[in-house]
C-alpha cells in the first residue's frame, strides 16, 4: 500500500475499523467502565449503525429508521473513543497501516477490523438492469425508498436468510417478485424450515427458483447456466457473504475465498496485532451471521483490553447451535434453532423483544 506520500498519523494505541455488530458490542462494554487505556479511534463513513434484525421489519414497515439505527458519535463519546467518520481505503497489515478515503494514513499499535462484507454480484453486461445490493444498508435503504414510488417487478439472489427476510417484507409491495437461490432454500438449516418458509413465500405470491445459480445479467435478463431466467429492470443482491477487497490485498493471511483467517483469540493467524471479527473474519465452525458477531463482541473487548496491556487473552468458543428468527413479513417469525423449527405470531412478538432490547442497549430509541 502506497501511503502517497502523505504523513502517517502514528500515536493511536488502538484503531477500530468498522462500526459492524461486534465493535458495537466492544463500545457498549468500554461505555459501562471496562474500557482500557490509551488512545483508541474508530474508522466508520456512517454516523449510524444499523441493525440487519430490524431492516426487514423496517421494509414491512413495521419499524421507523430511527428505531432500526444505533447513532455513533454518542455511543462513541461515552466509550471514550474518538469517532473518525471516513472509509478504510487500503491496509498494510505488515506496518499495521490504514489508509482512508479522506487521504489520511493511520498507524496504531495493535489494530481491530470489523467492517463486514458485501454481497456476491454477477456479472453485468450492458445497462438494462440496476442492481441493488442489501449492504451497505444506507444505501440500499435510500434506494428503496425511490423504488418503492414506482412498483416494478422485481428479483432477489440469494436464497440464505436475508434473502427470504426480505422477499417476505417486500413481496406485498411490488407487482411480482422473484427470488433466486442457487442450491435449495435455506440450505444449511432443517428441511423443515424451508418447508415452513416457501408456504410463506407462495402465500405472498413470490416465485422461487431453487437450484437456479444466476451468473450473469446481460441488458434486462437474468441468465443461469446460459439460459434466461428473469426479466425486469430490478434486482436486490442478498448472496452471501463476499470479502472486501483491500483486505485481500492487505498482506494478512486469508482463507481461500478471501476472508482474513484469525485463530480463536480473534487475531490474525498472521498478524497477531491484528484482530478480525464478523463477517469479515474467517474461524472454524463459526458461518458469517450476526449472532456469531454479536457473541465476539465480549471477546473482543476483553482481548483487546488484554492485549492492551500485555495480559493473555481468552479464545472465542462458537456455540454449536445459534437461534434464527427469520420475519414473515406479517408480524410473526419463523424459528430455527438445531434441529427444530417452529412459527408463529408469538415468536414475532420474542423476535420485537429481542431486537428492541438490543438496540436499547445500545442507546437507540427502540419503543
Ligand atoms: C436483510 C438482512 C437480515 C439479516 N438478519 C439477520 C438476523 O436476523 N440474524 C443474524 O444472525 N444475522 C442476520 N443477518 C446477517 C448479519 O447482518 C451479518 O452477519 C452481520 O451484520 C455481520 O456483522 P459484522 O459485525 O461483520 O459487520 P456489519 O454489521 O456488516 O457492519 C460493518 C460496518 O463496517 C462499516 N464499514 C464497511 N466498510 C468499511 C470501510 N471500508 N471502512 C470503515 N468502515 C467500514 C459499515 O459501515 C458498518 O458499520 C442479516 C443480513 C441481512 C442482509
């Protein structure tokens, strides 16, 4: 990474990157007194976090945006950490350098990056189609509220639980829509809950189309092993998880899909002054999704306080069964949790009160 020349800033103890579900966890903690000492700073373009449990009940419009946001700055103050609003551009892993979008260079002693990953695009020929990724949300949010003006047909990739999430919420709102999934519906948890999920989805009216890996949009089609699938002019992109790309290029020691590899400590198998979390980080038997982010958070805030002052730190341990609840668009949820799966409107009302009382703990407004 080419610093271009300019200074680089070099008294931070600490840098955060990224404002994702497990640094929130990290502020939360070092706000109530267990913050360590030295200058820390956290890198985040967005004076809100949101929070992906709500956004489908945002899109229902069973939520307003300020109850679906956790404001920064506050949060930050509290923590007693400085708020430096600009994108992490580039990172030299070996110098523990950040480079930002404002043109600054950052160094800090130990480094931690949490700032997710975006979903999986095909590849586009021509300009016939907009496509319109979930993350990052601000800007999908902005952008749906301009669709939703003017009602088009509409198509989703990606068949994981966001995508259904957000087929559901949306699927009242257009005149037809299409959800694609390139393997079964899903897939990764109980049959029975895809069984559960595609009644919710005719009964919205979506077409699914499983076992249909779309890998190219040429003009306004949509295109699966070489055949058309789709036509219209709009597409959300919830595919998986993908890395962004100046961590691949980053020097740190990444999986093979490009995801930085850290060992239970939450550090970089490579760069031990480097922690990763979230979905940006790649641990054994820990999928990307937010309760595995949220469960870091503790994690993280102790080692980096360890870390901090030369203590030993403590292993992350994934919990062999996460809870899901997944919105049904109409109030109520779908559980999914080891090999049960249940639903229902009282499981809606247990997904409100648990996303609620998240976002107050956060300080937003959630009531
Ligand atoms: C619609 C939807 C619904 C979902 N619902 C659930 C659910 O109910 N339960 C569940 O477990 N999971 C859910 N997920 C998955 C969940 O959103 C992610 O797994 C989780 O957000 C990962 O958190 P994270 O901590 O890695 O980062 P994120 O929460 O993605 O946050 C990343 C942060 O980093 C910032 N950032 C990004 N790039 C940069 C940069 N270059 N420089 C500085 N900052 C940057 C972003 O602005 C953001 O603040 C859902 C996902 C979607 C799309």
């Amino acid at each position: 990474m080419a610093d271009g020349g300019n200074a680089v800033q070099a008294d931070f103890d600490l840098l955060l990157a990224g404002a994702g579900h497990v640094h929130l966890g990290v502020l939360r903690l070092w706000a109530s007194g267990q913050r360590p000492r030295g200058r820390i700073a956290l890198i985040c373009p967005e004076p809100h976090v949101w929070y992906s449990g709500m956004l489908p009940g945002l899109l229902a419009g069973r939520y307003r945006v300020e109850q679906c946001r956790i404001p920064l700055p506050p949060l930050c103050a509290a923590a007693g950490v400085e708020w430096l609003p600009a994108a992490v551009a580039a990172l030299a892993a070996d110098t523990r350098t950040l480079r930002l979008t404002s043109g600054e260079s950052l160094q800090g002693r130990w480094l931690s990056l949490n700032p997710g990953a975006l979903p999986r695009a095909p590849e586009q020929q021509g300009a016939g189609m907009e496509l319109l990724p979930v993350k990052p949300f601000p800007g999908f949010i902005a952008r749906w509220q301009v669709w939703r003006q003017q009602p088009e047909p509409l198509a989703i990739l990606g068949g994981g639980a966001a995508g259904v999430e957000l087929a559901l919420a949306l699927a009242r709102q257009v005149p037809s829509l299409s959800l694609f999934c390139a393997t079964t519906l899903l897939a990764g948890h109980p049959p029975a809950l895809r069984t559960r999920a595609l009644r919710h989805l005719q009964a919205a009216g979506v077409r699914v189309h499983e076992h249909c890996p779309v890998e190219r949009v040429c003009g306004a089609t949509l295109l699966a092993a070489g055949r058309p699938v789709w036509q219209g002019h709009r597409l959300i992109l919830a595919t998986g998880a993908s890395p962004l790309p100046w961590l691949r290029e980053s020097g740190l020691a990444c999986d093979a899909r490009g995801f930085v590899a850290i060992a239970a400590t939450l550090q970089s198998v490579s760069h031990p002054q480097l922690f990763a979390s979230g979905d940006c980080a790649s641990l054994a038997d820990t999928p990307h999704n937010g309760v595995h982010a949220v469960r870091q958070g503790p994690v993280l805030a102790r080692n980096l306080a360890a870390a901090l002052s030369g203590e030993p730190l403590a292993a992350y341990r994934p919990q062999r069964r996460t809870l899901a609840l997944l919105a049904d668009g109409q109030g109520g949820a779908l559980l999914s949790w080891g090999g049960l799966t249940a639903e229902g409107a009282l499981l809606g009302r247990w997904k409100d009160f648990i996303d609620r009382r998240f976002m107050r703990r956060h300080g937003a407004i959630a009531d």
